[in-house]
C-alpha cells in the first residue's frame, strides 16, 4: 500500500447510493484511485447520498464493500452527503447574500432544455406560488475556460447553453451541484478524476467556486465506457454488478479498458495487482475521448 505522503494531492471517488458498482464505476473509481496513489496522495471516499427517492437502500453499503473486497481501500472516513445539509445551507446563504440566487416556480413543462427558468421567475419573486426551487443566476455572456487534464481546453458558453441552474430543488432537497462544489472544497479536493458524463457539470461546478470563492481542483474526465450499440453503461441501462469474486478479473478488465499495462499473469491478489497499475500509471495512455465501448481493443 502506497503510504499518502504528498498533502498537495487528495483525490475522491463519489458514487451515489443507486445500485451496487459496475464496471462503469470500477473504472471511475480505479483511475481517480490510481491517478492519486501514484502521485504520492490521498484518496477519499464521499457517498453522494442526497436523493432518498432514487437511492437503492442498501447500495451503499454494497458499492464500499465492492471497493473493499477490490483493494480500493480509502483514507479516513466516508463523507456521507445526506449529514452535511447545514454546511450547505451556510453555502446557499452566503450565495444569496450576494445576490446570485432567484426563486423560480416553472414547473416540468415551463422548464426549457437543460433545465433552465423560462417563465418571468425573477420579475416575479414576491408573487411566485410555492413550491419554488431556488437558481444560481448566471449571467448571459458567462464563459467557463478550464483545462481538462485529459480533454485539453474546454470552453463553455454557460450563460447561453446552461443559464441559472438549480441549487435547491422544488422537493427542498439539496440540488447535485451546490452539494459537490461544497464538499470538494470541504474535503480540500485537490484532483478530480471522473467519467466524460460529468464534463458540463464542471463548469457549473467551477461558476459556483467562483461564487463562493473556493479553489477549484485539477480535473480529468475519463471516457465513459459504452456498450457495443453505444449506450452509456450505467445503472440505468442495467449494466450488471461485478462479482466481487472475480474482483482481480474485474481490475484487469478496468485496467484494459484504461489502456494500462496488464500486471503478469503471476499477480494474483488485488494488492499486487494494484500496486503494480500504480507504479506503471500512464494516464496518457488513455484516449482523450468522450466514450468508447467496452470491447473496443487497444490498436
Ligand atoms: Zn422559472
């Protein structure tokens, strides 16, 4: 195990409790795992547990044993989102005392693509009917520039294509972006390493840090593993859980699809195995692509 030396490097792997890990969130959390220990860093885990309605009661438990019995043991204790609602109540004040939050009371049919207020919210505060969700107003001609360590520069028109997204929702629970941005900068996130799914979402993420302030962490978005059609693989399109059985297997599988090198044969624990991706971490040798399917082999 790699001793965590390097306090300028703490990396995090943050799945949300809806189903038992796949190979989908293996690779996600091997390569953010990876990218951290070879770097000397830590490695957290956070449980992105915000949205009872869509959680899968008893996932989480499943997806850190998954971890676990894969070797991907993290550093200190699991953050669980769905405890730290004050922390975000303080963010969303100090938001609104800035005068960057509107109330907003369009409902599913009134909301324009991507999820933005089209009605007349925010001429018509006093008078809204309840309930109301609360938006981060994002000025028109707002462009997020960051530089994805994988994608290269990535520019983002978030005023035209992702305006005033929701920070509370209209059910009163805590919206994704504002819960992430807080406890990245909470956990003293350094490095993020995530799927290519969550590319618009960090310039959302990166407006809110800009907002409140905080330091806004190196990030690197992986390919999203497809099937052969194409489709995400994800909890949604049924991608099976991993047997925890073939867990070395299933690291190898991971490592493939990254394009690292394959440990020898005669590495047969998830120890050796992760040891070995982690002194020989390229993560160049992965295409700095948005999506690429399961079975596609290395050229
Ligand atoms: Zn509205």
């Amino acid at each position: 195990m790699q001793t965590t030396s390097n306090p300028r490097y703490r990396g995090r792997f943050a799945p949300s409790p809806t189903g038992p890990l796949h190979l989908g969130s293996l690779i996600a959390a091997l390569a953010s795992y990876l990218d951290a220990r070879h770097n000397g860093g830590s490695w957290l885990v956070r449980m992105e547990d915000l949205d009872p309605p869509r959680e899968v009661p008893g996932s989480a438990r499943l997806i850190l044993n998954s971890l676990q019995n894969h070797g991907l043991q993290w550093d200190g204790e699991v953050l669980h989102q769905s405890r730290r609602g004050a922390a975000y109540a303080a963010a969303l004040a100090k938001l609104a005392a800035g005068g960057h939050l509107f109330d907003c009371d369009c409902t599913r049919a009134q909301i324009g693509p991507e999820g933005s207020c089209r009605g007349d919210c925010r001429e018509r505060q006093a008078r809204l009917r309840a309930p109301t969700a609360t938006r981060v107003a994002v000025p028109p001609e707002c462009h997020i520039r960051f530089r994805d360590r994988a994608l290269g520069w990535s520019d983002t028109a978030l005023g035209r294509d992702l305006p005033d997204f929701v920070v509370k929702r209209k059910d009163g629970l805590d919206a994704y972006q504002l819960a992430v941005v807080v406890d990245d900068a909470f956990q003293g996130i350094t490095d993020i390493v995530r799927g290519s799914d969550l590319l618009d979402s960090t310039a959302r993420q990166i407006f809110l840090q800009q907002l409140l302030a905080y330091p806004t962490p190196r990030y690197r978005h992986i390919p999203l593993i497809t099937d052969a059609a194409g489709d995400k693989f994800s909890k949604q399109t049924h991608a099976p859980a991993l047997d925890d059985c073939s867990a070395c297997a299933n690291l190898r599988a991971a490592l493939a699809f990254l394009r690292q090198p394959q440990p020898p044969t005669d590495l047969g624990s998830t120890g050796q195995i992760l040891a070995f991706a982690t002194r020989h971490w390229a993560p160049g040798n992965t295409p700095a692509v948005l999506s690429m399917p399961a079975t596609s082999k290395p050229d």
